[in-house]
C-alpha cells in the first residue's frame, strides 16, 4: 500500500484525559512516519492492553514524550508500510515489538515503530498470538539474564550447567510475565523453578516448567518460607506489597531478588534481613535483537504463547476490564484488523 492510498483517518482507542481511565473509541489522524528518522509505518493486526498501563502517565509523567496522544496498549503485530531505505523490515514484512510506552500507543489501525524494537513475527504464529508476546517476553528476558545473573543457556552448554544449579521462583508464574519467566527458565536449564499460582492453575503451570507450586490461596510466600523450605537464588516479583516483603524472607544470602512492581528495597525489613542480596526494580526497554531470539525458540517449538482471550476493538472496555482484572492466564488481546 503507498502512502498515497492511506486513510486521513483511522479507528483509534483513545485516552482523553492522562488523569483518568476513562476510554472512547473515535477517528484521529493517521500519523505518519517522519522521513530522515527510523520510524516506520505499520498497519496494526493486534494488540494488547497491559494491567495498570493508563495510570501510567499520570503516576510516571517523566516517560511522556514529545507529540504523544493518549492511545493505549504498547504490543503489537502487523505490517510494515513504510520503512527507511536502510532498514531490514521493509514494507509486507510482518513484524512484532513493544513500543516505548512514551509514544502513542498501538490501539489504532496504523502506528509507528522504530528499527530497534522491531523483530520479523514468528511465522508459526497467529496475529493475535504474536501480540501476546513481546512486553511479557522482554520483561521474563532481562529479569532472568540481564538483571537476574542467569545466562541465556541455549546458546551456551557451560551457561546451561551453572544455571541447572540455581533455583528461581516467580510469584505470579501464570500471569502474562510469569508465563515467560517459567519457560525461558527452564529453556536456560534451570532445574528447580517454583511458582505461585492458584488451585485451577497448578497443572498448567506446571506444563510451562514450574516444578514446584505453591497455592498462594492455601500458603503465603512467607509461610512457605517460614515452613523451612530451601531458600532460592533469584525471585521475580510481579506482585509488589505482603508478597514482595515475602520475599525477603525466601531468598538466600548472596542471591537476587527483582520486582517489576516497586523497588524490593520498600519491602526489605528492618531486622534479620538476608545478606548481600542484589536487588532490583526494572522497566523493560524493547530490544528487538531479544524477540529475535524469541521467534526462534517459537518456530522450534520449545516455547509457545498464552492468549487469554481476544476481543474486537470495539469490545475495547471489556478487554481493559479482563486484563485489569488480576486473574488473566496469559494475555488478554484486542484484535484491530482482519
């Protein structure tokens, strides 16, 4: 399609005030890709909101950059239509990212996206289930390889070895990142992975390659861990709160503890706190050399995704309300063409 034969105007979800979540579906100008830079046009297939994301700009207004209009959701597949002449994803590749969460969002039918975040879609995979994937997956990659110490293990037989000697556990390990963190543990080669989940999701997690769960509705983290069972080298938090304070209490002296929620250091507690404990709070940053690596473990067959459910744009509000809800076993999708 030439830029010539693009719409003036294009369906979009639109946040019309950073200071509440309200959401409309209107029209809004399409936005073209500034010539001379890396941006690309893409015509969206599929996207997917993320928990807490609208409150994002009014509780973080640093991240807001210049030009962004209040459109949602930050994953998406699609189809590039324009590309700089130097760039690898030229118009017809089909592509999946996440965008920085400072730009105007993906719930609309054509966006912008840059070289970096960009990675060619996995070919074995749906629009919608390739939507699934890249904010999870970025955030389960450089919890456990860039922030955590783990070493990528399936590109290193010595990486793979030292990880199978560390124990991980993750506190939502069927949730949208938990998902992630679960398989790219057990890819790497880690041995002992635990996670919380609730009663109806103890097989499926266990499927993903958790070997031990832990029935956060029977026993909290701090119980488990009071119950003298081995403390772990690394802990990936989603949760924040009791669960993130828990925490401090199962993992050993020497190892890591990362949340995604807040920093783990609000949590520490005042006494008899492990020691030498590397601790981190982290917001993922889109790699697309990272979901390149991803598509292969993908198209091999060694990880798969977790769509929770897919919804039309115009089911817009009922996407928010399931994704926003905390009980949502993988990813929740809005779907933006056919």
């Amino acid at each position: 399609m030439s830029s010539t034969s693009l719409p003036v105007q294009i369906r979009s979800i639109l946040q019309p005030d950073f200071q509440k979540t309200d959401l409309i579906l209107t029209e809004l100008p399409i936005q073209q890709a500034k010539e001379g830079t890396d941006e690309h046009l893409i015509k969206v297939y599929a996207t997917a909101p993320c928990s807490g994301e609208l409150l994002w700009v009014r509780d973080f207004p640093q991240i807001v950059l210049p030009g962004k209009v209040g459109v949602p959701c930050y994953d998406l597949s699609g189809v590039v239509v324009t590309a700089p002449a130097s760039s690898p994803f030229q118009p017809g590749a089909e592509i999946y990212t996440r965008i920085d969460a400072g730009r105007t969002g993906n719930a609309r039918e054509y966006t912008i996206a840059l070289t970096s975040e960009l990675a060619l879609k996995p070919k074995n995979l749906s629009w919608e289930e390739a939507a699934s994937v890249p904010l999870s997956a970025f955030t389960a990659y450089q919890a456990l390889f860039e922030h955590g110490g783990l070493n990528p293990g399936w590109n290193d037989e010595a990486g793979k070895l030292e990880n199978s000697k560390k124990r991980v556990l993750i506190t939502t390990s069927s949730g949208a990142v938990g998902v992630w963190v679960a398989q790219l543990a057990k890819i790497a080669g880690v041995k002992d992975i635990i996670g919380m989940a609730g009663p109806n999701n103890i097989d499926f997690v266990k499927s993903l390659g958790v070997t031990e769960v832990i029935n956060y509705k029977q026993q909290s983290l701090g119980a488990w861990a009071a119950a003298g069972n081995p403390k772990v080298d690394l802990i990936i938090d989603m949760l924040g709160n009791q669960t993130l304070a828990d925490a401090w209490t199962a993992v050993k002296d020497g190892g890591v503890l990362i949340s995604i929620r807040e920093p783990p250091e609000n949590r520490k507690p005042k006494e008899n706190a492990p020691k030498d404990v590397a601790n981190h709070f982290f917001i993922m940053k889109p790699e697309g050399w990272q979901l390149k690596e991803i598509a292969r473990l993908l198209e091999n067959g060694e990880a798969r995704t977790v769509v929770d459910s897919v919804w039309n744009l115009e089911e817009f509000k009922e996407a928010f309300a399931k994704s926003e809800s905390g009980h949502p076993r993988g990813k929740v999708i809005i779907k933006v063409h056919e």
